[in-house]
C-alpha cells in the first residue's frame, strides 16, 4: 500500500482510557484497539494519504516515547491489513467505465463500507460482478426479485431459466410481471425487462423445466453460482427433488449454489460451497434430528405475499452477492433468515457435516 488512509465511513476515536475504536460499530464492522502507549492513534491519525507506510513508521518513532522502529512497523502493518485503510494512490481500474462509475457508484459505496480485506483498489467488488455468471433458476416470486436484484447490483451475465406462463395469481408477488403479460413465458418477459432495467450487462434465456440431475448439469456448466429459486419437483426425502440435485451436481461441478423460499411469515436462504461447512442434505439431515418428528422443516407453501416473495429474493441475492465478491463473507452451510410477524424470531440453522458425506468433501 502506498499512501495508506483510513476509510472516510471507518473514522477512529478515543475512548478516555486510551482505547481506540475504529470502523463502522453500528454496522458490526468496529475494531477495538488497546493502546497504553498511543502508537495505533498516532498511526490512524497520520493516516491521510499523504504519507507513507515508511514515513508513518518514522514519525511515530520520533513522537512516541517507548515505540522502536520494529513495533511501529507491526503497528502500521496490523492496521493497513485490518480493512479500515485505504490506499489513496489507488486508481478506479480500466475495467470500470465512467458509464459505470455513475450507475454503480452507491454500490461501490456500499462494498467499501463493509468490507475488512486489503483490496488493491475500491471497485474490486463491482469488477467482479461484472465478470461472473449466475444462472437463476425459477423466475416466481423468489426468482423474479433475485434476478432483478442481480441485474442491478451489475452481475455480468444472468441466464434465466423458467417452464412456467404468467397467470393472474402470479401478480400479488412477482415483480417482472404485469397483467398485460398473463399468457406468455415468464423467461421471455423476465430477459426482456431485465435488459431494459440494464443494458449494459448480458442477459440470456431458456424456456426448460429441470427434470434430473443431468438436466441441471448442462444449467451449471460454465456457470459462478446457481441460485435455485424453484422448489419443483419436490421430493419425499433425502434422495429425491430439485434442491437434493442442485446440492449433488453443484458440488460435482464445484460451482456454489444459493436456494431460498417461503412459507407464509417464514422466510429462509440457503448456501452451500464444497468445502466450506455443511452441504444441503447434511443441514436437513441435521436439523430433523433437532426436530420433532412431527415438525415439518420444508419450505414452499400457498401463503405468500410481495413482501415474504420479495425478501426471499433479496435474500438469494445478497447470497449470491457475497459468493461472487467476498463481501461480506458468505455464510456457507447455512440457513439464515427471519419471521415477519416474529421479530425477535430469527432463523441461523447450522450443523456438521455427516460422517462420510461425499458432498461435503473438499474433493474428490
């Protein structure tokens, strides 16, 4: 890093016991330093981007009584890989337009926030995006909001995939839709909006109902994430339905994948990489266990309305955000989500993997 600076949103203060605290504490993101000595609030307070990592060594040994050369350079090193520093000599990358600039720049915005990893520079989150694939599956409730959601944020590619018309019951919850569209093919429509909403990324489609694993495989191929947002056909166990062969083929592939759904207040999303935590079947497995064997743990259901269809998606997106960017880290082997009409009642299911999974394998 060249010209370190501390992240405008990530301001440091300090406390009267000497403690520092820097970063965004009302969003999660805070760092709390101990600082007998003053070196780390001497360091952030020279952290301007006018100096460098050297200079900022050499200041702080000669104003800071008690702080060799060797403890400062840990001091400035520790601080620049904590993700509340910036390097100001960093340039927006050619593979940003200003067209882009413009269109994405709260996202950029929003990325710099939260994000605790070194980055060469402030848009890496946005180029990678825009060089992914996703592959939506499901263009319903739960899909039509996670595909809008992910042409917005400025994925690269989205292919679409639905079987399904557009029927008048379809329109309390399914935003691409609208009645003069009852009759058609939902994938027709959703790449047509899609590609007025932007322009400027690729949006591709196919009118296909997945019937099996192999159907799948074709979808996936070439793919960054699959996020499925269909929940037919259902299966009676663990060995059957279309979230059991996203979960077989995704892992086969070594593409992550994202599921979420409804069922009436009950809104969850699932993600699943091999490798990191627990795949599909072993968190269901896992939480039957828990369970009373009487308590239903499926989602999918008659009871939904545009707001539970449209968190869901926004949920699925956001995972599939955070798979392709890194920011915030995904929450892989996991079911998260919330209650609307709970609010103190919020979903976090995790488990180990089965002894002898062959999904939840790192390979092989």
């Amino acid at each position: 890093m060249l010209l370190p600076r501390v992240k405008r949103t990530h301001e440091p203060h300090r406390l009267d016991d000497g403690t520092v605290r820097i970063g965004g504490e009302i969003y999660g993101i805070a760092s709390e330093i101990t600082d007998p000595l003053g070196g780390a609030w001497a360091a952030l307070t020279l952290m301007d981007g006018t100096r460098t990592p050297d200079d900022i060594v050499r200041t702080i040994c000669g104003s800071v009584p008690g702080i060799s050369a060797p403890e400062a350079r840990e001091i400035v090193g520790t601080l620049i890989g904590s993700g509340h520093v910036e390097d100001a000599s960093a340039q927006v990358p050619d593979e940003i337009s200003a067209r882009e600039r413009d269109r994405y720049g709260r996202s950029q915005a929003f990325f710099h926030l939260v994000d605790l990893t070194p980055r060469p520079h402030a848009w890496e989150a946005q180029v990678r995006l825009k060089k992914a694939r996703v592959v939506v599956l499901g263009l319903g409730g739960t899909g039509s909001h996670a595909a809008w959601a992910l042409a917005a944020t400025g994925v690269g590619r989205i292919h679409c995939v639905d079987a399904d018309v557009v029927e008048l019951s379809n329109l309390n919850r399914q935003v691409l839709y609208n009645e003069e569209d009852i009759g058609r093919m939902k994938v027709d429509i959703a790449v047509e909006r899609l590609r007025r909403l932007n322009s400027d990324i690729e949006i591709t489609g196919e009118s296909r109902r997945v019937d099996g694993e192999a159907g799948l495989r074709r979808l996936v191929q070439d793919c960054d994430v699959l996020a499925l947002c269909a929940d037919e056909p259902k299966g009676r166990g663990l060995a059957e339905g279309i979230s059991v062969w996203a979960n077989r083929v995704c892992a086969a592939s070594g593409v992550p994948w994202v599921g979420g759904g409804y069922n009436g207040p009950l809104v969850t999303v699932g993600t699943f990489e091999r490798g990191r935590g627990a795949c599909y079947e072993c968190l269901v497995e896992g939480e039957a266990r828990r369970r009373r064997p009487d308590l239903p743990a499926d989602l999918g259901g008659p009871g939904v309305m545009a707001i539970s269809a449209g968190i869901s998606g926004q949920l699925v997106a956001h995972a599939v955000i955070s798979l392709i960017t890194e920011v915030p880290q995904p929450t892989t082997g996991t079911f998260l989500g919330l209650n609307l009409i709970a609010p103190e009642h919020h979903v976090w299911v995790r488990h180990p993997p089965r002894p002898g999974c062959s999904v939840c394998a790192p390979s092989g």
